[in-house]
C-alpha cells in the first residue's frame, strides 16, 4: 500500500484495489460461520418465543419421539448448514485467486 502511495495512487482507489480484497476473506468466514450458528439457534428461539416454524417442529417431534420428522428437520438444517459453507468456498475463488489454484 505505501508503494500504491507513492506511486500517486488515490487513496480510494488504493482501499479498492489493495485492502478490501484482503479484508474480505476473513469477513466471508465470520459471516459464513455466524450464519451456520444463527441457522442453529433457530431452535433455541422458535421453542422459547413460541414462533412456528423447523426448530420448534423439531422440538415438539423430540418430545412426541416422532423420528422421520426429527430426521427431516435436521437433514434440512444441515442442508442448508452445507449449502452456505459452499457459497463462501466459491466466494473464496472469487475474491482470491490463489485459492483457485488449490
């Protein structure tokens, strides 16, 4: 970056081209991994505050010991778990290329 300086590049266009790319990795994990987490916690929060929906479905299937919809619900979250650590590996390709090489 001192070098993108000192050659007389701008300093936006020296965040564009120089740090953001960098910083990005890092911000695609944490989001990826705070998205599997939320993903999880839906549980949690559908049985506390009573919301229809997977979680709560699960729960009530636990205690009714009704396995194929306790199979669905956590094929289903897993699914979707899979499906967002896939995008932020093609994320990953996209934002460095040297992960494409690997």
């Amino acid at each position: 970056m001192r070098t993108a300086f000192a050659k007389g590049q701008g300093r936006i266009q020296i965040l564009l081209k120089h740090m953001l790319p960098n910083a990005l990795l890092p911000l695609v994990t944490v989001a990826g991994i705070n998205l599997g987490m939320l993903l999880g916690g839906t549980v949690v929060t559908e049985t506390v505050f009573s919301w229809p929906g997977v979680g709560r479905l699960i729960v009530q299937s636990v205690s009714q010991r009704d396995f194929p919809v306790i199979i669905a619900g956590v094929f289903l979250i897993s699914l979707v778990f899979v499906v967002i650590n896939l995008i932020v590996d093609i994320l990953y390709g996209f934002l460095d290329p040297r992960v494409r090489l690997a």
